[in-house]
C-alpha cells in the first residue's frame, strides 16, 4: 500500500458575510486556488488525476459539481476529474480523506483536495410543486442549516438549530456563558499575536476583486472577519442569539466565504517532480453522535483516529479543533481531558477569530497544523471538525 502525502496547500482570505470576497463566485474563488498551487510548483498539469473537492450550499453557483467546474476554470486538462462532496462542516476534511485513500490503494498517484463556500452568494430557493395548481410552496434560505426537512426526522431526532445544540452541549457538561466569552477571547488574541508574527503571510493566496466603475481591482489578501479588539467585557455585553442561550455573535464562529485546497500524491509523484513532501496523511476516521450535541462528534473521531494512528493524545504536537462555537470546542476538549489552555490547541486561534466557511474550514485547520508542525518542529498533529446532524471528523498527520 502507498502512503499519501501532502506536498503543498493555500487557501483565499476569508471574507465576511457580504464582504470582501462577496462579488467572488465560488467556483471561481476554488479555481483561483487550484491554479495558483498548480502553477507553484514543478508537476505537470497531466498528472493529476482527480479533484476532490468538499462544498456544503451545492443549491446555487456551487452548481452541483463545483470540482469539475472550478478545475475546468483553473486550466487544468480535460482528462482530469472533478468530483465533490458534501459532509457539510466536514466536507473538506473529508476531501482530503478521500484523496488520501485513493493514493494509498493507487488509484492515482496525484490529487487536489480542497473546499469552498460561498455563504455570501448562497440563493434563496423555491420547494417544487406536488401537484398540478399546487401553490403551497415554501421558501428556504440556504446560507447555513437544513431546509425541507423531512417531517419523520423532526419526529424521531427534533429540529434542533446550530446554536440549540451548542447550547444542549452547554447544559449537558455545565459550562457556562462567561467561560465560552473568555475561551472567543483567547482566540481573537491568539489570531492578533500570530498576524502580528506573520504567520498567515504564506498560508493564504492573494486574489483580485474587480471592483465597480474604473476603480482598479482590489487585492485581498487578508482574512476579514477577525475581531483583534475584541475584550471580555465587551462579549460580555453582547445579546444572546435568542431567550435562554448562551450563545453569541462573539462566541460563535462567523457566516464566510473562502477556498482551500492541497496537492497530494504518493512518494513517485514527488520524485517526477523533484519535490519532497511536507507531510503524510496516517488516519483518519469519522463518527456519528445524537444530531442534538452534534458538536461533540470530534470526541468519538477522534478517538478512533488515534487508534489507527497507534497514537495518543500524548503524541500530538499541535491539535486543531473547529471552534463552531466555543462551547461546542470546549465540550470536545473536556470529554477528551485536555486543559482549555493547553498551547497545543489553536495555538493561532480558530473559526471564531478567522471564521468558518463551512467545507472549506477542514481544508484551513490541517494546513494550519501543517504549517504549525513545521514552525516548532513538531511530528504530529490532529485535525478535527465537528458536523452538523451529528457527525464528527478528524485526521491524523505525520510532518516530515
């Protein structure tokens, strides 16, 4: 069996919710990704055999196979594939699951795996007709959660809402409103020191906006949604989502838009290349909880991602939890006994600080402990998303 290695990975700054990248399509957004990481380095466009690549929306511009689409724009050639998936918040992660198997059992030896999404550009949508003259039809927004949701799973599981199930989490393991305040605050400071430090500088890939009239394009190269002044007292202040939550705007990740992706191939691809690969894909695993606490689904992955590892939580140098929300972050790190501030966590914050572009974010959190790894010379790192419905991700990596 091959192992699967990683050889490169970039990713677009990510924009606020009608923000920067708002005008971006997302297709072309993927595209632009795929094709500056293509053009970087020294493979040929024909090796490639496949693009795999997470999107959650899929109702708009997303156009049901974004891969194909986005790898037709980036230039590459005709014979190779596209291919995209939808686990939701776990899309991109399981993307490069995918790719990673693929390479192992050598049904090709080169891939991209990425994400994207475009939450700013998400359409409304119409539910068809049941009948002729039927004129019941209901409208959806599909920015973010589930829309014509089928009566018997409401019936058998609730229809519980992203932040209802933070909150169950919350009541669940008794954590309270002003440790999830403090736990945002940590991240939107340890965003603020890793910028400062230059840290994101090599991770995302600038892109142009064409902006309106003659104005010349915009280069954003930035990610737009993090709050560096952001104080305790200040989150404190901020309402809940809705009566009885304790969840808020500033303990929650944000509404964004972005593009991620990696090359990966096996140890032939690379010598054709006369490229060494940065990392190897060990594990991986997914797992499935009550759709009511569906943040804590990173538990029971990563549990069994260790476990085919033959690694502990001991081994690992650098640990990237999703934050979705704090609450949910923090829920996942004390059924696995890990101290909130433990430096190996987000150590250059998380989704509430940078945001959460939904399939592109799994793709953002293994570059990150990727690039983390090598910055302190670290060997292994953790990956792991939580997803919505009640399932959990995570992938285990070995820098080189």
């Amino acid at each position: 069996m091959s192992h699967a290695y990683i050889y490169d990975g970039g990713r677009s700054a990510f924009g606020r919710h009608g923000g920067n990248l708002s005008s971006v399509r997302p297709d072309n957004l993927l595209a632009h990704v795929i094709r500056t990481l293509v053009e970087r380095n020294n493979f040929k466009p024909q090796q490639f055999e496949d693009i795999i690549a997470g999107n959650t929306n899929q109702a708009g511009e997303d156009s049901r196979n974004i891969a194909r689409f986005a790898g037709l724009l980036a230039g590459l050639p005709i014979s190779t594939g596209g291919i995209t998936i939808n686990r939701l918040c776990g899309s991109g992660l399981s993307a490069i699951a995918d790719a990673a198997r693929c390479i192992q059992v050598s049904e090709g030896e080169l891939f991209i795996a990425g994400g994207v999404e475009s939450m700013s550009r998400a359409p409304l949508v119409l539910s068809k007709a049941n009948c002729a003259f039927d004129r019941s039809q209901e409208f959806a927004d599909t920015t973010l959660g589930p829309r014509f949701t089928n009566p018997d799973i409401v019936a058998q599981f609730g229809c519980h809402t992203m932040p209802q199930t933070a909150d169950n989490i919350a009541a669940d393991l008794h954590i309270q409103r002003n440790e999830c305040d403090a736990f945002a605050v940590a991240s939107q400071a340890k965003y603020k020191a890793a910028r400062a430090d230059g840290f994101f500088i090599d991770e995302i890939i600038p892109i142009e906006v064409t902006q309106g009239g003659k104005q010349p394009p915009r280069v954003i190269a930035t990610d737009e949604h993090p709050r560096p002044s952001t104080t305790l007292a200040r989150l404190q202040s901020l309402p809940p989502l809705f009566e009885g939550s304790g969840v808020t705007a500033g303990n929650a990740s944000g509404i964004n838009d972005g593009a991620a992706a990696l090359i990966m191939g096996n140890l032939e691809a690379g010598q054709i290349a006369d490229l060494k690969p940065r990392a190897r894909i060990l594990a991986s695993a997914i797992a499935g909880v009550e759709p009511r606490v569906m943040g804590l689904g990173p538990v029971l992955a990563t549990r069994k991602a260790l476990a085919r590892a033959g690694l502990t939580l001991a081994d690992m140098e650098v640990m990237e939890f999703n934050e979705a929300f704090a609450v949910q972050a923090m829920g996942c790190l004390k059924m696995l006994e890990i101290n909130y501030e433990d430096s190996r966590v987000n150590s250059n914050g998380g989704a509430i600080a940078v945001g959460h572009p939904l399939a592109a974010s799994g793709v953002r959190i293994l570059l990150t402990a990727l690039r983390q790894l090598e910055r302190t010379g670290g060997r292994y790192g953790l990956a792991t998303m939580c997803i919505g419905i009640g399932q959990g991700i995570a992938v285990i990596i070995e820098r080189i």
